[in-house]
C-alpha cells in the first residue's frame, strides 16, 4: 500500500512576521501614549495645578472636552486619508499627526496653569488621532489577506508591548527622577521612533482610482454622512459601536480615577508609579483574558463572550466600590482586566467581519469612536466624585464605581440583538 502524500501546509515563515512587525510598529508608540497619559500624566498634572478639592471635576472637565473633540477627529480624518489624492495617502497623517504631538507634549510639560495644560492636553488627542486614523488602515492596505490574521496578532502583541513600555517606563522615571518631565520625555522620544520606523519600513500606498479625480468631499453634509452613513447601512455594526460604547462608559472610570482612588481610600503615598505598575498587570492580565476569549468566541459564539465579559466588569466594578482593603481592590481589578480583555478582543473581531472592503480607515474611525467617546464621557463622573466627597466623603467612590456597573450592564441591550457567530453578524449587513 502506497504512502499517503504529506498534506501541504502553509508555512509560517520569518518574512510575513517581519512584515506585520514594520507595517504594525507605530502600534507600540500609540499605546504607550495613550493609556500612559490619560491614565497617569494627565491626573498628576491636574491634580498639581488645581488642587485636591476640584481635581476630579477638572479631570473630567479635561476628558470631555478635550477627548470629545478629539473623537471626532478620527472618523473625518479616516476618510480624508482614504480619500486622499497625495501620493502616499497614509504616511504623511502619520508623521504630521506625530510631529504636532510631539511639539504639544512640550506645552504639556510646561504649562503652569490649567487653561493651558488643556490646550496642549486637546492638540496632542487631536493629532494622534490623525495619525492613528491613517495607521488603523495599513493592515488591508499592504498585507496580503491570506496574512491578516498574523498581521492581527502581531498588532495586537506589539499593543500589549507599547502599553507596558508606556507604563513601566514612566513608573520608573518617575519613582527615579521624581517629577513627570523625564517621562513626558520619554514618551516623545518612543513617539518620534514609531514615526521614524514607520516612514522608513511601510511601503507608499497610493491614492485609489476615482473617476471624477476629485478629492475627497467636505461639505457639512458630506461630513454627516462620514458618521451616519456607515451606522444606518450596517445596523450589526451600529449595535457593536453601541455595545462598545456603554461597555467602555462603564470601565473608564475605574482607569481614569485610579490615582485619586488610590491615594484618597487607601492613602497611597505613591499613586502615580503604584497606579503605573497596578495598570500594567491590569494589561497583562486583559492579553491572557483576550487570548481565551478569542478562542472560546469561535466555539461558543461571540455575543456570548461579550455577555460574560460583561459579567465580569459588573462583578469588578463593585468590588472596587466597596473593597475594604487594596488586596480586595487588586483582586476586583483583576475581575475587571479579565472581562475588559475578553470584550475589546471579541468586539474587534466583530468589527474586522462586519467592516466593507476599501473602507478601513474610516470604518475603524467610527469604531473607535464607541471607546473613545466613552473615554472622553467619563469626565462627567468626575463632579459625581467632587460632590459626594462633600457630602459623603467615605461614599464618594462606591456611588461613582456603582453608577459606573450600571452604566456596564446598559450594554445588554444592543447585545441581546446579537446573532451568536461572526457569520451571523456579517450576514445582518448584506
């Protein structure tokens, strides 16, 4: 009897990772950015500037602002790249976008008041979010679709790595150096690197084929349409922005407000590098939770993993609430990393199905707009927090954490319309 051939399988070879490692590298100059600031700087420096009495509303007053005209930056600047007759129509938002912030972190260091603190705070969202607009589309832009899943996860991986050098790297700096400088610093310098690496390692990617030659269309209603088109003709996706959105609304709180949880209910003495480190276990705790919710979302279906995610940051967010000591606190947290994990994972994967060809970048600007509209909605929490410490200072966090599982659980609703599979939501859009 004959031998049976060898079946052929696809290598997995050190050209397409090295491939997704250039083409996804600004991810880690991002996500050392992101969390680092809103999470960590931006709360020290306010609390500097304004004092203890008001920090939490003037931290708030900054989130929705500032972070709410940023998001509406990157759906508009999405389809301006998509739509751009420059002959690379992603490279160059990368690098203005990350020229302008860097320029601005040097305003954010310096401002001696709050007026400006803001200022700098609004121009460094509204410039990484044009970069970011332009970076979220090169995946379907120079990776061939065979490889989009590698590409995926080594965007994803290299996300996790930007975090924790984010965080990390400024616990050190500022544990060692004793002040934000060296840390704002430091994140410039990981920014202008990603930038760099960016311009020299991704290939141009030229403008697409119009038949009229014209660039893209601005008019006011052009710009609605950037945002309320792609909601009405897809509702599967609408339900995950809204899904997102409430999800997100709930958890952020938790991350915005930890600095002053910590030193307030626990009387930390270090909050700023303490928080930095809690947050980078948080992170390593969500990538483990994001790993086993992508697989068991392929066997059990994905809106059910969304509902236990959802279960968990409840479960967290009260826990947190009412922790009597920083163990129960930590462990709370850990609930709340876990689902958070779980849900971003499943909720992009939904996204990457229901999300038409051609149109990456704006269709992620939309989609990112859920999380960072709840980012940037958070803020109204912060009076919540400034008002109970008056009347009830001992009540302050358990009213605001409460209100914030609430607030989690309201993204039930869009979930429960839900079909139980990738294959069921990107059918509800044909």
């Amino acid at each position: 009897m004959s031998r049976a051939s060898p079946k052929p399988r696809t290598p997995l070879n050190r050209r397409a990772i090295w491939e997704a490692v250039r083409v996804n590298i600004f991810a880690v100059s991002l996500l050392a950015i992101w969390t680092t600031l809103n999470a960590v700087l931006l709360p020290d420096r306010v609390s500097e500037l304004v004092g203890s009495s008001l920090q939490a509303s003037a931290l708030g007053l900054v989130s929705l602002l500032g972070v709410g005209i940023a998001t509406l930056v990157q759906p508009v600047a999405g389809r301006l790249s998509d739509e751009s007759r420059l002959p690379d129509r992603r490279r160059p938002f990368i690098l203005a976008g990350s020229t302008v912030a860097i320029l601005c972190f040097a305003l954010f260091w310096d401002a001696d008041d709050f007026v400006w603190l803001f200022v700098a705070f609004v121009l460094i969202q509204i410039a990484l979010n044009v970069a970011q607009a332009a970076f979220q589309a090169l995946i379907p832009d120079v990776i061939p679709p065979a490889e989009h899943g590698l590409a995926s996860g080594v965007k994803s991986a290299l996300s996790v790595a930007g975090v924790a050098l984010g965080l990390l790297g400024t616990a050190l700096l500022v544990h060692t150096r004793g002040g934000d400088g060296a840390a704002i610093l430091f994140l410039a310098t990981v920014l202008a690197a990603g930038a760099a690496l960016t311009a020299i390692w991704v290939p141009r990617v030229p403008p697409l084929p119009r038949a009229d030659g014209r660039g893209p269309r601005l008019a006011p209603h052009e710009l609605w349409a950037t945002f309320a088109r792609p909601l009405a003709r897809h509702p599967a996706f609408a339900r995950v922005v809204l899904a997102t959105f409430f999800f997100m609304l709930g958890v952020l709180p938790l991350q915005r407000f930890l600095l002053y949880y910590l030193k307030d209910r626990f009387c930390i003495a270090d909050p700023v590098s303490r928080g930095a480190v809690y947050l980078a276990l948080a992170v390593l705790v969500a990538t483990l939770a994001a790993l086993a919710a992508g697989f068991l979302s392929d066997r059990l279906g994905r809106a059910w993993v969304l509902r236990a995610s959802v279960a968990l940051v409840v479960v967290g967010d009260l826990g947190m609430a009412f922790a009597p000591s920083i163990v129960i606190a930590g462990a709370a947290g850990a609930l709340v990393a876990l689902g958070v994990g779980a849900f971003v994972s499943v909720s992009w994967a939904l996204f990457s199905d229901l999300i038409p060809a051609g149109s990456g970048a704006q269709y992620y600007g939309i989609a990112n707009f859920a999380s960072a509209g709840a980012s940037a909605l958070v803020g109204l929490f912060g009076p919540v927090l400034d008002l109970t410490r008056r009347v009830a200072p001992d009540d302050a966090y358990r009213i605001a954490f409460s209100l914030a599982a609430l607030v989690v659980l309201m993204s039930l609703v869009p979930l429960r319309r839900l079909a139980r599979s990738a294959e069921g939501d990107a059918a509800e859009t044909q």
